[in-house]
C-alpha cells in the first residue's frame, strides 16, 4: 500500500521526534556516541528503514558493542519506533552503526553519500 505524502510527513515528524529523545538518552551513556540518523524509502516503508547510529571513531564504536550497547540502543530504537507508532517485526534489524571517522575515510565525510549506501 503506497502512503501519501501527508501520511510520509506525519511518519517523519514522529521518527524525527522520537529518534531524537532516543539519541539525547544516549549521548549521555555510551562513550563515543555522538548522533543518530533515518534513511526511509517510503515506497517500501517500514521494511526499508534503517536507524543509523553513529560514534566519533572506530574504536568507539567497536567498543561500545564489545561492551554490549548493541542491544541497550537496540532497546532504545524500539522504544522509539514505539512511541512513532512505527511497527516493524524486529527493531534490531533496522538498527546500523558508523563512526564519523569511517565516513572521512570512505566518503571525504559526505554523510548523505555514505547514507545512500545504507538502504
């Protein structure tokens, strides 16, 4: 079922909002964490979203789900799908992690390049 552009606007407005209470949370309890992002195609919504979080460095990163914040940011994002009355069978499955420092190397830090490979 194609959603209209009001519906893709009132989606967006939500999973701006609660993606970015889910990041504020974050950013003061995982070291390195620094933004999150959504890249959607709503011609295939919500299977192609994808919630992109990401770190300063590589080895924030790595870190970071060496230690386990996979699953808590997992938790997070579902949470805040919830809340944007976003139903999708598994939020883990959505979630993706970057650093900015692989995206200076990968991309000269153009995140919206970098972005589109991720849907």
């Amino acid at each position: 079922m194609s959603l209209s552009t009001r519906n893709q606007a009132q989606i967006e407005r939500r999973l701006v909002k609660s993606l970015t209470e889910a990041c504020e949370k974050a950013k003061g309890q995982i070291n390195g964490f620094v933004w999150l992002t959504h890249v959607v195609d709503y011609a295939a919504f919500p299977a192609s979203l994808k919630i992109v979080w990401v770190f300063d460095t590589q080895v924030s990163k790595d870190f970071a789900l060496a230690d386990g914040e996979a699953s808590y940011m997992a938790e997070l994002t579902e949470k805040a799908l919830k809340n944007a009355q976003v139903n999708v069978r598994k939020a883990a499955a959505h979630v993706y992690f970057d650093s900015e420092e692989e995206c200076q190397r990968a991309c000269g830090g153009d995140w919206p390049k970098r972005l589109s490979h991720k849907r």
